[in-house]
C-alpha cells in the first residue's frame, strides 16, 4: 500500500461511504490475494482493493476515481494469464473486485436467454441454465473460479467454440458503467436490433479499458439428447486436420469439439496424475478428443460417430480410437485433456503461448515452428495441444531435462520472439483467448499494423480520456 496523502485519504473516505468500510480492503493480509496474478509470478500493489456489491456501487467508485484521478483496475476470478487483472508496481490504482455482483437476474427459457451479473462464476451460469433444460456452451478449465464478466472481457473461448464460438458470440447485450461513472445498458436479450454502432463488441474482448462489464445477457440452447466422446491416436497434426474434415463432412455442427494434444502432454498428466490412464495399448505421437452433441438420440450420435471413426482408421487417418461407453468414460477422456495445463504447473516453468493460425496451416505451422524453437532453446520440450477445430494452440515450451527452471527463464524473450514471428508469418495471432493484458501490450506493437493501432488509441481517447481504466493493459 501507498503512503497516505490527504487527498488519498480523502478519496477513501469517499469510497468507504459509497460502498461500506467493510470492503473497502486496504491492509496487506486483505489484499494480498487481489493482487497477486493467477500463476504467482507478479504481485501488484493498490491503494485498496474495492468491493462493490451492485452496479450503482459500481458506478459511485468510477465517479470517484474520475474525480479523484485515481486509475482503476477490474478483476473478475483472477484467472487471467497475461496480467491483465492486476495493478502494476506503482501503487497509486484501485482494484476493482466484482465478485459481489454475483446475481443471476433473470433466465427465459423461451427466448433462450440468462441475464447474469459479471461476478457470476461460469459454473454457476452452466448449472443454472441446466436447471431449466438449456446449455450455456462455454466451457475451460477455470470455469469453477473464473467469472463471466472476466470471460467477456477477454472473449474467453474454450472447448465449445468449433460450434458456439467464442464468448463474444454468446452475448446479446451488455450493461456497462463507463469512464465517466454512466450506466450503459442494452440488456433487452433481442438477436436482431440494427439501430447503429454495436457498442456491445467494443466493451468485449477490451479488457476493463474502456469501462467495466456489470451485466450480460447471454444466449442458452437446448440440452443435447447426447453427448457422445472419443479418443482417436495418430501419427501428425496433419492426420488430424485431414480428420477434422472427414468429421465435420459427416457431423455438421454436431460436431462440438476437437481437440488436438500431442503425446508429451499426455505422459505428463499421466506422469503427475497416476490415476489417469491412456486407454491404448502403446503410445502414439499424436492424439484427437472429439466430441458430438446431438438432439436425436444417444443411439443415432454413437453410429455416426462409429462410422466416422471406422472411415478414418479405414483411411489411415487414424491408428487406433476408443469412444466413452458411458458417462464416466467421457469424463475420464476430458479430464486427460483438461489436466494438462496442470500437469504442466506440476513438471516446472514453462514458457506458455496461445496463440491462432488459420486452420488448413496448423500441421505447416507446428513443423516448422518445433524446428526454430529447438534451434534457439536446444533439447527444451514442446507442450503442443488446444483447439484444433478453430485454430487456437497452446504452443507451450518447457526447459530441457536438467535446466533449472529461472534459467530457462531467462530466455523467454527470445523463445517469445521466435514463436510469434513464425505466427505472424503465418498469417495468425500472438493471442487467441487469454487478450494481451500487461504481458504482451509490448509485443503486440509488433504485428498490429499501424492503422490498427492507431484507430484502438482513437476509441480509448475517446472513452476513457483521462486514462483511468485499467491502466497500462492493452495500449
């Protein structure tokens, strides 16, 4: 915490009276868990941490800020990997907790829409749409600590985008309070209004910079009649793109996931969680999880995936596949996939990039980007897996077997540097769901052209001109 100056203590004041002394957060063993980011690596400091219960709260604590001059910080779950929820070292910035505005407000199964608050955590949008018979599709691994406010503000995607898209997509409206301490509001849950500017899409994916997400209407769908898994072993990427549209020929959009892992991030999850098991008699180099969702029956969606699978091992396409018998086995193939971000944290240090290239470049992309990686980082091992079926990879470098992890380290810059420019190359993007936060405003100088860059720094002058909002990220 900072040392006090009258006019800070005059701003806190002010903010204990709007929203209750109670929460607002100033002591360190209050605050210590705001401002840590999620991976442990950067711990910020704060003049508080505020607690807002409500978005009239919401807006009393930008009016003050704003008035105040005090920069202001967002944070949802803090789950976020690229320090975007977290105030920098300088110690003059509010964080702003959502966590209070947890309310569903309202759901309609008939319009196939929830209206929730942003500190609502995703799991409990999930269970709350399937008390009344519907999905909300978004699904990743954070989903039982992060919240949808943070998922919107990243335009977080997930396991569900091949057929639902990312969470962009899944949103009719936004309740929003501005830089100046407005409440925004278009949360009438219409799928057609063509009345001018879609101001929605600027608050998404902006990351708390140019106002803070308060509410959402979100699109439901129906439940799936069944859900049907399988794990296919094969030999390259390229064999799974080839795959990927033998599937999607047959399935359409039943086809509701289709994701690639290669056979490194399987044998740690089996080295580091025992208890998992790869159902194949021997390794392969790489593996598919698929997964269709059908509304007919359990019965229908097995035999066309047994078809699928049968024309691909035909094929060669495939070496061998196994499809989830029963529930339980469907959730035993996710938990391998969904472990694997763990069971890295587990083995050490690595050097994580999520990254996007057009999907028919995939298989071209990892080739060659494993060849310049091992050129500048010999003998380090590549944590290559993540949504093939809309092109997003979690193209993750961990140090050689014997290389202490700050070592390894040391040389992110460079392994950095040798990714992104391959994925530029490309024809991708250096962030395909986790933004660009604190961690990358630097580098993403490098591949936005200046016409973009000049038309975003236009948007926040005009929004947030006196650059209060979540300061530093982003721009």
């Amino acid at each position: 915490m900072t040392a006090m100056t009258d006019t800070t203590t005059e701003f806190l004041a002010a903010c204990r009276a709007a929203i209750g002394a109670a929460h607002v957060l100033t002591e360190p063993a209050d605050t210590g868990g705001y401002l840590t980011d999620q991976r442990g690596r950067y711990t910020g400091r704060a003049l508080a941490v505020l607690r807002p219960a409500d978005t009239g709260e919401v807006a009393a604590i930008v009016k003050l800020c704003a008035h105040y001059a005090v920069p202001l910080v967002p944070q949802g779950g803090n789950t976020g990997l690229v320090l975007g929820s977290v105030p920098d070292q300088q110690g003059n910035a509010v964080l702003l907790s959502l966590r209070r505005l947890n309310r569903i407000r309202a759901v309609d199964p008939i319009n196939n829409t929830m209206t929730v608050e942003a500190g609502c955590v995703l799991q409990h949008l999930q269970e709350q749409a399937a008390a009344v018979g519907r999905l909300f599709p978004l699904s990743l691994a954070a989903e039982g600590s992060c919240t949808i406010g943070g998922n919107l503000s990243t335009n977080a995607g997930g396991t569900g985008v091949l057929r639902y898209g990312n969470t962009r997509e899944l949103c009719l409206g936004l309740e929003v309070v501005t830089a100046e301490g407005e409440v925004m509001s278009s949360l009438k849950g219409l799928r057609k209004d063509n009345t001018g500017y879609d101001l929605r899409d600027l608050f998404i994916g902006a990351e708390g910079t140019l106002g803070i997400i308060t509410a959402a209407v979100v699109k439901l769908f129906p439940q799936p009649l069944a859900q049907v898994t399988a794990l296919v072993a094969l030999d390259t990427p390229a064999q799974a793109l080839q795959l990927l549209q033998l599937a999607q020929s047959r399935c359409a959009s039943a086809l509701t996931g289709f994701e690639l892992m290669s056979d490194f991030c399987l044998q740690l999850v089996c080295k580091h969680f025992p208890e998992q098991r790869l159902p194949f008699a021997r390794r392969h180099a790489q593996y598919v999880l698929l997964e269709l969702s059908d509304s007919e029956s359990e019965e229908h969606a097995r035999a066309l995936f047994e078809s699928v699978i049968g024309d691909a091992l035909e094929q060669a396409l495939a070496n061998d596949a196994v499809i989830a018998a029963s529930l339980a086995q469907s959730r035993a193939l996710w938990q391998l996939r969904e472990s694997i971000s763990m069971a890295q944290a587990h083995e050490g240090k690595n050097i994580k990039h999520d990254i996007s290239v057009p999907i028919s470049r995939i298989a071209d992309f990892i080739a060659t980007t494993d060849v310049l990686v091992q050129q500048a980082a010999p003998g380090c091992r590549m944590v290559t897996f993540g949504h093939l079926g809309d092109g997003n990879l979690h193209y993750n470098v961990s140090p050689p077997v014997g290389v202490a992890d700050s070592a390894f380290l040391g040389q992110q810059s460079a392994i950095n540097l040798v990714v992104h420019d391959s994925v530029d190359r490309f024809g991708g993007s250096i962030s395909a769901e986790h933004g660009l936060g604190a961690l990358k405003r630097e580098e993403i100088l490098r591949y936005k052209s200046p016409v973009e860059l000049r038309l975003m720094r236009a948007i926040k002058q005009a929004l947030d001109p006196q650059q209060l909002m979540n300061p530093g990220k982003v721009l």
